[in-house]
C-alpha cells in the first residue's frame, strides 16, 4: 500500500504556528551529561543524510532520532526516561528538543517504532510546539499515542501503517518491515533519500514462536537488503549477550507453576503496555479460575484500548474492577499492576509501603514481577522486594524462576540480523555505551568495515554521504527535566542541591551586622536541619565567623552578599573538617546600616 503524506501549507497558518511554538519552547538550559568541549559540525553538506539522536544513545530510554536532508526533517520515535535516585523530584526525562525547536517547521512527521514509553511517552510534550506534527505507526501504537495525547488536550494528526507499507513524506521515501517485541504491532521503517538508504530496527527480537504469531518479517529485510541499506541503526540493549532471547511463549510454564502454588492473592507487576505479558496471566488466570484485576490508570487504560482493538484476548467474566475485587475470595484474585521498575508511586511501590487504599500484602501472598530490570533501576527494585518480604509475601522474579524473557535481541540474533541485511554502515542506538560497543563489534564480526561502525553518543552529529556514515560534530544535548508542570527548567546545580538536602542537610547561619561601624551586632544563630549534630556543637565556628565578619568590615567590605559568601566559606569549611559533612549552607547577612540609610 502506497500512500502519499503531503503537507498541507496553504491552510497552516504559519505566523500562528510560531508563536504557538515560541510559547511553549523549551528555556535555554542544556543538562549536557558529556565531558569537554562541544565540536561544533560543519554546515549541512547538499544531498547528504545527517543523522542527529537526541536521546537513547548511552542510557536505555528517551529514544528519539532526527534525520535531514536538504532542509526537510524526519523524527523517529520520541521517547522519556524514568529518573533514577539522584534525581529526586524528576517525574520524567525527556529528550532535548533544542536542536530542533527553531525548524518544527521543517518536520515532515514523527514515525513511531512501537507503543512503549521510552519511544512515545515524549510525544505530547512535542506536540505542544507544534500540534500539528503527524505521526505515523501501527494501530496500537497510535492508539496509545491518542490516549496519551488526550490527557494533554491534544488532539494528534494520526496516519496508521502496518508491515510492508510504503510512504512518501516529503523527500522521504518510508517502507515499514513488521519486527517482534514485546509489545504487539512494533515496527522498523526504512528511509530512503537520493543521499542514501538506512533502517531504524526501533526494539527488535527474533522471537519464533510471539503470541500473536506475527515473527520479525526477515524476507522484507531481506529484500530490502538486497537493494543495498547504506545505515543499519540497530537495538543494542542485548547485544553482550550470548545465544537466542527464548520465546514469549516459554514463560507459560513458569507462570502456571507459580499460580498452582500460590494459596492466597497473586499480585503481578508488569510494564502497563506490556501486552503479551498480560496475556500469558490472563490465561493462567482463567486456567486457575482466578479473577483479574487491573490496577493503576495507565495499565487500565492501555488494556482497554488492547482489547477494544483485539490484540488482548479476555475470557469472559474473567476481569472484574477494583471494587468488584472486595467482594471475590483472596485465592481466587489476581491483581495486575505497574511497579515492576520499583517506581515508588507506582502500584506495587504504594502496595509494598502499605499506602495503597484498596489492596494489602498479608503473609502467603505471591508477588510476581514479571519484567527485566532496566539498567539503574536495581536499588529501588530490590528495596521493594525486600519489603514484601518482610509482610510476608513470596515474591517471584527473574532470579529465582524463568518468569520473563526479553524483548530485545541477543548477540546471535543480531549476527543474523547483519547477515541477511548487510548493511555498508553501522550505528548501534537503544543502548548503554557497553551495549553500543558491543553491537559494533558484532557488526565488525558480520563484514561491516570497522571504520564504517559510527559508536555515537546523543547530540552527535552523523552525516551519511556517498555511502559513508561518519561523526561530524555535535550539538548541545542534555536531560530535559520534568518536574510538575515545570518543563526543562530544572538544572543539574538544582538536581545537587536537592540531593544534597536528601543526604547532607541543611545549615542556615543569620547574623546582624552593622557595616558602618565594622561591628557584628547579633548572632550568628545558626539552626539546624535534617543533620544529627547538636547547635551546641557550633559554638567554636561562632567564633570564627564573628572574627572573619569583623575583619572584612574594617577592611572596608560593605557589600552583604560578599559578606555571606564569607560566612558561607568559614561555616563551611569548618562542617567539613569538624563533622566530616557537606551539607546545604545559607548564610543570612542583616545590615542595620542599610536599614537606618533607608
């Protein structure tokens, strides 16, 4: 099926876009997490192909690629990161839009790989800079993407593909290849330009036996690879480890085996677009006549949509709501929820601090996490695991039973994958640098040219010309934070600060001076938060901080913030080598001769 995306100009109403855009622009602040200094890449090069991922590259999320040529733009995916434990207060990462955010008018479309949040949960903060972007994908994945978009008030411009498809947007030529995941309707695409040809695998397995028997569609890879791929842009996350991903499939026997044993309530965590995982304890459920519970509002509202488009299959009267829940016998309930990542808000999280207001751990319940551990998620998921421990559950995991499988190809997957593609050019994404590093090497074993293997990182910039991929420069790229409804406002100073608050405390020192006659009137009082020592402990660097005071004034120093940043260094340096701590300081200087001026 060939179909033609054209942009509608003459009823865009261009001045409107752009102060839409500027309205909803991001600040000027760039968390860039790379060390030195930026290169900055030379002017676009006519009738080549510049390739520039703005996240997914060094860190498993907020995938997002940009891909040009003579002017026009292409996005893939746009994706978010879940925060880790030094970055209290983040509700999510986002890629950076900075590099794109003067050109949305250039975006031809955003093509969707897939329905997980690390390659959509971005979108609507996108589309807020420009609604009007359209995206392309699957059905499932855009009727994710809607619902998600609805919770903003956007309303998406939509243009659903499937398998072998073929599009023309703008000067690029689209062809979608079906892949397998762990999510149904996942998708590679394609993207040809008179500069060259690459293919973005989005998240891909060779899983041969999927629960929707939709297998990876390696004939059109095939063909496709016959035609010559100048760019292969494959998934990296597995690519350290050996053999074959097991199939989907295999994980039915464990699962059985978990819930014949269980006596009391099963609780489930899972991703809440995780699908064919759904499915599998769907069907436990209704083998052990058990009833399931959906719970959390993501994971609600995904399996609705599944199951209103087919792609989750429900026995009849086999899922009851929440409150229907109170009313079914313990044994026989098994609960569907987030947190498998440890998320602290998530379901399981509020469960295993015993903050959930419908559902309680007791002793003899089975918790099943049925999901892999992200990279850098392990403390917080072992922190709850160890909770529920303690009130008493049996908690199942990919450590003590095959309860997961991933989504995500091994080593001999992608050696095939080169293989049958044969790609002239390289460039692994989705992926640690270890993981990066790790593709490249396998696509050096399948033929591809070492020099031609283009390891990456975000915001650097790829200029693919006469068949050769190289790193040309890069461009300011970092965490875009959001934080309430604060959108990339945080910075990595205020990120430390809090982190500093969360395990240092917090100092304050107030004193009043009189400036005009270079005396220290009051104080310092110093009061104390969040630090085990006492007041008392202070009363030495009291002292120290009177004398410093007083000697910067009667050098002539009337300046009161000079002032504090003196009381800061001489407090500071004192906790540091008195208590061994470095906790928040904020110095207070009053000037009574300011104030009798005024």
């Amino acid at each position: 099926m060939t179909t033609e995306l054209k942009k509608n100009t003459e009823t865009r109403k261009e001045k409107g876009n752009s102060s839409r855009r500027n309205a909803n622009a991001l600040p000027p602040v760039v968390n860039d997490q790379r060390e030195g200094a930026l290169i900055a890449p030379p002017k676009y090069r006519k009738g080549s192909m510049r390739i520039v991922p703005l996240g997914g590259l060094g860190e498993i999320g907020r995938n997002m690629n940009v891909i040009e040529y003579n002017g026009h733009i292409l996005l893939i995916d746009c994706g978010v990161l879940f925060p880790e434990e030094e970055q209290p207060g983040v509700d999510l990462i986002l890629p950076d839009f900075h590099y794109i955010q003067d050109r949305l008018d250039k975006v031809e479309a955003l093509v969707l790989t897939h329905g997980h949040e690390d390659h959509i949960g971005g979108v609507p903060y996108l589309l807020k800079m420009r609604p009007d972007i359209p995206l392309i994908g699957s059905k499932l994945t855009l009727a994710f993407v809607e619902a998600k978009c609805q919770e903003h008030h956007i309303e998406p411009k939509l243009t659903r593909v499937e398998g072998r498809d073929k599009m023309k947007v703008g000067p690029f030529n689209l062809e979608f290849i079906t892949v397998t995941h762990s999510i149904p309707d996942a998708l590679a695409v394609c993207v040809k330009t008179p500069a060259g040809t690459l293919i973005d695998t989005g998240d891909i397995k060779l899983d041969q036996l999927p629960l929707d028997h939709r297998i990876t569609d390696l004939v059109e890879f095939g063909r496709l690879g016959e035609q010559g791929i100048d760019l292969l842009m494959a998934d990296s996350t597995n690519a350290e480890v050996p053999g074959f991903v097991k199939p989907e499939t295999s994980i039915g026997p464990a699962l059985d085996r978990a819930f014949a044993e269980a006596t009391r309530k099963i609780i489930v965590a899972s991703f809440s677009s995780h699908v064919h995982r759904v499915q599998q304890v769907v069907d436990a459920a209704h083998k052990f006549g058990r009833k399931v519970v959906f719970v959390g509002r993501s994971m609600v509202r995904n399996m609705s949509i599944a199951a209103d488009l087919g792609y989750l299959h429900i026995p009849e009267n086999t899922v009851v709501d929440l409150k229907q829940a109170k009313d079914v016998q313990d044994d026989k309930l098994v609960y569907m929820c987030t947190g498998s990542q440890g998320e602290p808000m998530a379901a399981l999280g509020r469960i295993a601090d015993g903050n959930h207001r419908d559902i309680t751990v007791n002793e003899f319940d089975t918790v099943i996490l049925a999901s892999s551990l992200i990279p850098g998620n392990e403390h917080e998921v072992y922190k709850v695991i160890n909770k529920l421990v303690q009130l008493g559950a049996r908690v199942i995991n990919k450590d003590n039973a095959a309860i997961h499988v991933s989504g995500h190809c091994n080593e001999g997957e992608l050696l095939y994958l080169y293989n049958i593609v044969k790609p002239k050019c390289a460039m692994p994404i989705h992926g640690e640098h270890r993981h990066l590093v790790a593709n490249g090497l396998i696509a050096v074993k399948t033929g591809v040219d070492p020099k031609n293997v283009v390891l990456a990182e975000d915001g650097d910039v790829v200029d693919l010309y006469h068949g050769n991929a190289a790193v040309v420069g890069s461009v300011p790229c970092g965490y875009v934070y959001v934080d309430g409804d604060s959108v990339g406002e945080l910075t990595d100073e205020e990120l430390e600060k809090r982190r500093i608050l969360g395990t240092e405390g917090f100092v304050s020192s107030f004193v009043v001076v009189d400036t005009a006659n270079a005396n220290v009137v009051s104080g310092p009082k110093i009061f104390l938060n969040a630090v085990a020592e006492d007041e008392a402990d202070f009363e030495k660097v009291r002292h120290q901080i009177v004398e410093q005071l007083q000697d910067a004034m009667m050098r002539g120093e009337r300046d009161t913030h000079k002032l504090q940043q003196i009381m800061r260094r001489t407090l500071g340096s004192w906790v540091a080598r008195a208590l061994r701590r470095k906790p928040m300081l904020v110095p207070v200087v009053a000037d009574i001769a300011e104030n009798n001026q005024i």
